[in-house]
C-alpha cells in the first residue's frame, strides 16, 4: 500500500505543479513575456503529462521520453485524440526553441499563445481525468 501511496501523492504533486506552471504562464502572457509564457504554459502540459503517465506506471527523466509515451501510450491507443499529440509537439518545439535557440521572437506571438493556452486550458482537466483525480481545482485556470 505504501508504493501505491507514494506514487498517488506523486501524482498530485504533478498535477499541482501543472495548476501552478499553467497561472504563471497567465502572468507572463498578461506582462507581454510570451517567451516565458510559452515555457511555462509547456511545463503545465509536461506536468500533467507526467501525472497520466505515472498513474499508468510510466516514469520518465527526460522531456523526450514523456514526449514518446504520449504519442505511444495515449495517441496510438485512441485514449486521447491526435490533436492532442500534435499539440504537445507544438508546445514542445516552441518551448525549445525560446529556451535554446538565441534572438527568438516568436511572430504573432500573441495569437501563438493564445492558441497555445486554449489547448493547456483544456489539458488540466483532460489530465485530471486520465490520471483517475476527482479533484479538479489544481489551478488550472490559464
């Protein structure tokens, strides 16, 4: 029972951190920071991510490895819609890219991350439910 309830409350975390990378994200959008924006608002993604996959058993140390099970695990499965696989790879290559690539300026950054945060919007509650949570209040209100 122990293991069991290590990795629930691991689980948690996870989806804390998500709430909370999700309404930094807001912050930075509403500052005009959208590089940051757009890291924090992947990281909302990364997180909840890494909570369905946990609960599944999967455990990852590297973002492409968490990339790879969700297109493996819950794209091919049918358990998610594509959409959402291409979106985590949307969010994934910007996020590199403004925290990699030097002189990034993101064009239309705005429609960018707003497009962007209507697809994290929906991810906290998609992960909530995934990952087996009835508590749907993480701060997920990007």
């Amino acid at each position: 029972m122990k293991d069991e309830e290590t990795r629930n409350a691991a689980i948690e975390y996870w989806l804390e951190k998500a709430g909370e990378s999700l309404n930094s994200a807001r912050s930075e959008q509403k500052a005009g920071r959208f590089v940051f924006a757009i890291n924090r608002a992947y990281y909302g993604c990364f997180y909840s991510a890494s909570a369905v996959l946990l609960k599944r058993g999967e455990k990852f140390s590297k973002h492409s490895g968490v990339r790879a099970a969700i297109h493996r695990s819950l794209v091919k499965t049918g358990e998610i819609n594509t959409r959402w696989g291409k979106f985590y790879d949307l969010i994934f290559n910007s996020r590199q890219r403004g925290d990699y690539q030097e002189l990034v300026v993101f064009s239309n950054a705005y429609d960018r991350y707003n497009r962007l945060s209507r697809g994290c919007r929906s991810i906290s509650p998609v992960a909530h439910h995934l990952a087996g949570c009835n508590d749907n209040n993480h701060g997920n209100s990007i």
